[in-house]
C-alpha cells in the first residue's frame, strides 16, 4: 500500500507579485553565449535526491548541461570544518550561483564566504533562528530559497512517538553542540519533551568515533525510545542507528524518509526532492535578473509521514489506525 500527497508551499503575498511580475523565459529562451556556472555546496555528499530534483527542475526551465549550464560541486565529506575553505574555493572559481541542498552548516558557510554572489539554500530547518536570513518575508542580501521546517517539526516527532508508544517515558537523543541545527533542534525537543512529561537522554554523536559511547550511553539510561533528528552524523551513521534501534527493539522517530526506507519505523518532515525542485525556479529566476533580497523564502506547508508497518511488525508494535490513515506513505 503507498499513498502519496504532493507538498504545497507557503507563498506570502509578495512572493506572488514577484512570481506575476517576473515569470521566468520559456523553456530553450536561455541566451546563448558563455554557460551560467552554479557551484553546489554539500556538508556530507553532493549525490542524492535534492540534488537530482534540482537538475531535473532547471533542465525543465530550459536549460542544458554542457551548453548554457555546467555546475561545480565541492562536498566537505561529513567534515563541518571543510566547509568554509569550499565556499572560498567557489567564490574564487567566480560561480554565478551557489546552491546549498540540504543542511544548515553549508549554508552559513556559503554565507560567510560572500555577500555578493547570490546563494540558494535547499533543505534548511530554520534559516532565520540559524542566523542564514534576518526574516522569511525580507531575507535581505543574497540569500533565499527553502525552509524545511524540520526544526518546527521536531516537537512534533516526540508527540507522534508518544501516540505510537503511549507509556514511553525516557527518549533518546542524539546530538552535537558543534552543529548549529543539532544544537537547536536538541532545544526544541528538549522543550517538547517537558510539555508531554517525557524524559531526553541527550547523547553526543559528532562522529562515527562516538558510536560505541552513543550506544552504551543509552543503554546504561535505559532509554525506551528513540528521536533521530537529521544532521551530519545521524545521517553519515543511518545504518548503525538503525540496526542498534532494531537489536535494542527501540521504536524511533526519524527526519529523513531515507532511514524508513532503509529500515526505520517512522519519519516526519518535508520531502527532500520537492524542496529542490522548489529551489531551481528560485535559481533560475536570480539567474535571469532576480534580486536574492526581493524573493522571500518559501516554507513546506504539507509534511510526509511515513510509516515502515515491516519494521513496526518486527518491535511487536500495532500502529494506529489513526496514524496509518494520516501517513503520506505505507511502507508494507
């Protein structure tokens, strides 16, 4: 059984004026002469779906690899501290546009490196609390594009654990102080948590070296239950997560659809791809004379639930009726 609903995005009043008054040239109208250079910016690996959706998207508008397009990619490898040293790379080669797909640190990082080239942010949880925009509405300088809001969501994962497991009381997270969207989203759970009388156990994962120390520390706190918010390390380190949730038959509540699919029981945020395609017609519009500061970001109003019922089956789990009617996605 799969259902799928197609996300909408919010658009604000002036987002549409600017979509009436600035409608991007019909497709094969891109001028000929020298190809738009656009450098992408990845903290753990350029591949994947955001970034296939965002070509996908821009060769619809019109546009052709190795004729009027060409990209440069610079992926930091899970390596935060690689970064910065991209950006500059990418601000020297002199791109036209810089992309960051998905994540918090490479967009600040693409920030910090310029405030003239124009900068497109893919999936981001909360560019404004991350200091990437001062506002929604007026981003200001030269950076738009996508809200995930993931960090938003994050409360609403340890509500939908709490429907799926009614007596869990100790949740596990995992988290790095270092990462400027685990240290938020860390909070905003943290906070959740209290409302619903929900004890977090908050274990430091920075790396694949904390793996061991991550695990025993939650065993030793005999955590119930799992929250795993998407960040460099849960990401590099899925499948550990998963498997050690599945031997320690601890239900957990993911970000990334990516971990149901890999085995996860549940996952509750924005589709990645959507996200990307989204962020194309933000590029092609700055590519075609649009001011970054003129085009206010654009939030998911629609989220994907998705349910993993193989993986629920195997924890001895029954997911609600209520749950499953509500779920974007079956996985069987």
């Amino acid at each position: 059984m799969s259902v799928r609903r197609h996300a909408r995005w919010g658009l604000g009043a002036a987002a549409v004026a600017l979509i009436v008054m600035s409608s991007p040239l019909t497709a094969g109208s891109q001028p000929a002469g020298k190809p738009v250079r656009i450098g992408v910016l990845c903290l753990v690996t350029c591949e994947g779906p955001g970034l296939v959706a965002f070509r996908e998207a821009l060769r619809d508008l019109g546009y052709v690899e190795g004729r009027t397009l060409a990209f440069e990619y610079r992926d930091a490898a899970g390596k935060t501290e690689r970064l910065a040293p991209l950006a500059d790379e990418l601000v020297r080669s002199k791109v036209d546009l810089i992309f960051t797909p998905r994540g918090t640190a490479p967009a600040l990082a693409a920030k910090r490196a310029t405030a003239t080239i124009p900068i497109v942010i893919g999936a981001v949880g909360d560019p404004v609390k991350a200091g990437i925009v001062p506002s929604l509405a007026r981003p200001g300088g030269n950076v738009t594009g996508m809200s995930s809001l993931n960090l938003e969501l994050e409360g609403k994962r340890i509500e939908l654990l709490r429907e799926l497991v009614p007596k869990v009381s100790r949740v596990g997270v995992f988290w790095d102080q270092d990462n400027p969207y685990s240290a938020l989203a860390t909070k905003e759970v943290e906070g959740a948590a209290r409302a619903l009388g929900v004890r977090i156990v908050a274990v430091r994962l920075s790396g694949p070296a904390d793996l061991d120390a991550a695990f025993t520390a939650l065993k030793r706190e005999r955590a119930e239950a799992l929250v795993v918010h998407g960040y460099v390390a849960t990401q590099q380190n899925r499948k550990p997560i998963i498997r050690f949730a599945a031997a320690n038959r601890l239900p957990a509540v993911y970000a990334v659809r990516e971990d149901v699919d890999e085995g996860g029981l549940l996952s509750y945020g924005a589709n990645v791809a959507d996200i990307s395609r989204r962020a194309a017609h933000y590029a092609d519009r700055i590519l075609k004379g649009a001011r970054p500061a003129d085009l206010p970001v654009e939030q998911a109003t629609t989220v994907e639930l998705i349910v993993n019922r193989k993986t629920a089956a195997a924890l001895g789990l029954v997911v609600p009726s209520a749950l499953l009617l509500r779920a974007d996605h079956i996985i069987e």
